[in-house]
C-alpha cells in the first residue's frame, strides 16, 4: 500500500512536469484558462486515484496517457489553426476604442460596468472618461493606455443602461434632479437614453456617454 501511494505520487509529479513542459515557456499571467483547466483536470485525475485501492497504478497510467495525448493533439491543431486558436483560446477583447466604449463586445464578455470601472483602477486608470484604450486579453488580465497620465480624478458611476444608481448619488450629496438638469445642459432628453454616467469632485460636469454614442464592433488586435 505504501509503495503505491509512493509511485503514484512520483508518477504524478512526472506527468505535472510533462504538463508544464507541454505548456511551454508561459508566466502565469499567459495561461489561458483552457490551460489552466486541463492542467486541474490533471491533477485532479492525480488526485482520486491517490487513494484508491480500487485504482492500480495501471488505470493511472492510462488516464495520463490519454489525457496528455489529447492535451498535445489540441495545442498541435491550435499552433496550426488561428480559427482552433481562437475558439479554444480565445482572443483580446477591445472594450474601449479611441475613448469610445464598446458596448456590444463589453455585453458579449459578460462585464458589467461596475467590473469595469474595477479592472480600469487596478490599472491606474479611476475614470471610462480618462481610458483611451482597454484591451481584455485571452488570459483574463487587462491592459489600458489613458488619455492623461496626470489624470487621477477618482470618478463615481451616476448612471448605469438608462438607471440612476442611487447609493452613489446620496453618498456624495447629489440629487436626480441635478443629474437631469445636467442631462438637459450637455443635450440629453432623458436618463433612458445613456448607457454610462460618471462624476467626479474635479470636474466641472458630469460625464454621460448615450447608447448612440457606443458602438459594437470587433476588433482583430493580433491578426
């Protein structure tokens, strides 16, 4: 029994490290999640047979085998197929475009506003008013190139999809009524018509972007 477990063990380290060779020279932040899940599915075949004295180092050997052979022949097709690459990989997503926000493609990457404005602070950026561009890449990780460096005006979302959100408004003491007036000034008919709406103490008004003023395109960023 002991001496299973332990050539189990060796065996699963070795097939580990067959895994990551397979991989290649990737920092962490490269890992698609396509590999970081068939990497966990190792392990956790590892894992169940550990064990378990109804599994013989056999039955191992064969899940392993089959497993890394279908690991290899994937990554073979996606080295020689951009279309495999990206419907398995995936691809950089463009949800912001020369200051513009993307809505469609945001929508399509299941990110709401709120998710957003977060992953644009962890990058420096506290304002969709100061983002030139932002780029989701494959891996999950993003990357923003603003408008100003100097810029770091700490912004609040006012207006989310045509609603007002009311918690921010009340925390900084503002009314509905004058984020209508300020609608009405920049040349808005009603709060239903803007997709995205921020405010910021240094400003000297709020910021509103109107459905009209989105767009929904895709972009092929690497070819």
């Amino acid at each position: 029994m002991f001496w299973m477990i332990l050539f189990k063990l060796f065996f699963g380290l070795i097939s580990l490290l067959l895994v990551v060779r397979l991989l290649g020279k990737k920092s962490l932040a490269d890992i698609t999640p396509f590999d970081l899940i068939y990497t966990l599915v190792l392990g956790g075949i590892l894992e169940e047979s550990l064990y378990d004295d109804q599994v013989n180092i056999g039955h191992v050997i064969l899940a392993v085998s089959l497993w890394g052979l279908m690991i290899y022949l994937i990554e073979k097709s996606v080295q020689r197929s951009e279309r495999i690459t990206r419907w398995i990989k995936g691809e950089p997503a463009v949800l912001i475009m020369n200051g513009k926000l993307n809505l469609g493609i945001i929508r399509s990457n299941k990110i709401e506003m709120e998710q957003l404005r977060a992953m644009l602070r962890q990058d420096g950026c506290f304002s969709v008013k100061n983002a030139r561009h932002v780029v989701l890449e494959a891996a999950g990780q993003i990357n923003v190139a603003v408008k100003s460096e100097e810029d770091k005006s700490l912004s609040f979302l006012i207006i989310e999809e045509g609603h007002f959100k009311e918690r921010a408004l009340e925390s900084n003491d503002l009314t509905k009524k004058w984020v209508e007036e300020e609608l009405e000034r920049q040349g808005y008919a009603v709060v239903q018509e803007i997709a995205y709406g921020e405010w910021s103490s240094d400003w000297a008004s709020p910021h509103f972007i109107s459905y009209e003023e989105t767009m929904d395109q895709h972009f092929c960023v690497d070819g």
